[in-house]
C-alpha cells in the first residue's frame, strides 16, 4: 500500500511493496528494496516501477530522478524464481514480457533528467535499467553485466534498443553474445558509465549531480534531452528545427527570463522549473 509520510528534514516517503520512493526540493530517488534477492525484479516491481516512472512524469514538482537499490546491490535483473500468480503458465509469455517492456519505455519517456546510482551487481534487466538513465554514476565495487546468454535468453528490457546507441553495433554484440561482467572501470571505458568513485564516495557525487539538475532549468533541460534521444532519427535540418522550436519554448518560460535576469545582475539564476 502507498502511504505518504513526511520526515523531520522535509523528506516526503511514499513507499510501496518493493519500493522505497523519496521526495525532497524537486528530488526523487527510487529504490529497488527486494535486498533478499538482491534486488531482483519480480512481476510487482516491474509495475510498481513503471507505475512510479509515469507518476514522475507526471508531477510538475519532480525535476529530477536517482535510481538505485537497497543494501549495496542495483539490480540482480529478473527474479527467475518468482512464483506469483501474474507469471504462472496460464499467461502467455509474451504477455508477461510485454510488461518488462513497458516498464523500459515508461523510464525512457521521462523528460525529467535520471541517474543511476550502481553499487554492486546491475546484470540482466537491471543492466538494463542502469543504460536507460540520462547518467550513469558507479562505485568501483559495482559490476555490469548483460547476461542473458548465459541464461540461454536474449535481450530484454529495452537494451537492444538502448546499447547499439551508446556503444556502438560492435560493442554491444560483445557484450550480448559473450555475457561478460564488466567491472565498473571497463563499463566506464566502453562508455556506459560517466563516473567511477570508491563507494565511500557514491552517494555524495550522485547528491550533488542530483541536486544541480533538480535546481536547474528545468523544461530546457527535459528539451535538450528530448533534443538528444530524438538525435537518432532525425536528419540534421529535422534536428535544427526541433532546436528552433524548443528555444521558442524556452523563450516563453519563467526560467529563462530569471537566467538572464541573473546574467545582467551578476548572480546565479534561481530556477522554479516553469
């Protein structure tokens, strides 16, 4: 059940089965709370996150999203032995994995900036979670891997989609074909990961890369990330004119007149997000 509390420090929890979602100054972080199988996605996390993910979207007031799991591990991707009654064979498997799939999508059609933050093992549909974020920051205990070969599956969760794009035709055949763990520097050298830090150092750089981007402007950052995913299908004069509109927009907006009321005054912008 989703009761909302607020904590002493302004801190709004709403927390779910198998989520622990808190708010606070523009500020979401989701967690993935199944520690017992570290953090694997059975069939009520897959919607409770898809559920949350629109709910995100859809709440002026969220500027900004961190994706993480409980007790020093991501996601150990999905829970194979999960034997609620939505995965027993009287639904088709195509129904079931539809729902994995809309869970991807839901993630990717957040406009709001999204980071994940990967302590331990993010393998599998997690794996697949960590690329579907804007940002990527990891300890150097976390380990990534696309590992459903070695299950005898292929890929899922929208990865097949998402891994060609930020690493190349070549690289993510590698990794989907091999189902090799990466370490969290060699996800960083092929490019799925921004940072690497020692986990002492984890939740203070994703603190403060969260905070800038819920503080920041808001409806030009979720533009320029639509700019960016849109980049993939456009041809260069479609991309210049979806520029054209989106700073038309940005024009017209609160935060825009407060940047370059702050530029003329020599002091730093106050964002609202509108």
């Amino acid at each position: 059940m989703d009761v909302a509390t607020k904590t002493e420090t302004g801190t709004e929890r709403s927390d779910r089965e198998t989520l622990l979602v808190e708010r606070r100054d523009g500020l979401v972080q989701v967690t993935m709370n199944r520690p017992h199988r570290k953090n694997a996605l059975d069939t009520t996390m897959i919607r409770e996150l898809r559920d949350v993910f629109l709910e995100i979207e859809d709440r002026p007031d969220d500027r900004a999203m961190v994706l993480t799991g409980a007790e020093g591990e991501f996601c150990s991707g999905a829970d194979l032995g999960d034997s609620s009654p939505a995965t027993d064979s009287s639904q088709p498997a195509i129904v079931r994995m539809r729902r994995l799939g809309d869970l991807a999508v839901a993630l990717h059609r957040i406009t709001k900036p999204t980071i994940a933050k990967v302590d331990g093992v993010a393998v599998g549909a997690g794996a697949s979670l960590v690329v579907g974020c804007d940002l990527v920051v990891a300890s150097e205990r976390a380990r990534i891997s696309f590992i459903f070969a070695k299950r005898g599956l292929s890929l899922d969760n929208g990865s097949s989609w998402l891994l060609p794009r930020l690493i190349g035709s070549a690289r993510a055949k590698e990794l989907a074909f091999f189902a090799d763990i990466l370490n969290a520097e060699q996800a960083k050298e092929m490019g799925l990961v921004n940072r690497v830090v020692p986990v002492d150092e984890l939740d203070a750089l994703v603190d403060e890369w969260a905070a800038r981007l819920a503080t920041g402007p808001t409806q030009a950052l979720s533009l320029t990330k639509k700019l960016l995913d849109d980049s993939w299908s456009s041809s260069l004069a479609q991309a210049t004119e979806a520029e054209a509109q989106s700073q038309c927009v940005n024009f017209a907006s609160e935060d825009t007149a407060e940047a370059l009321a702050a530029f003329k005054e020599r002091r730093e912008p106050r964002f609202t997000g509108r």
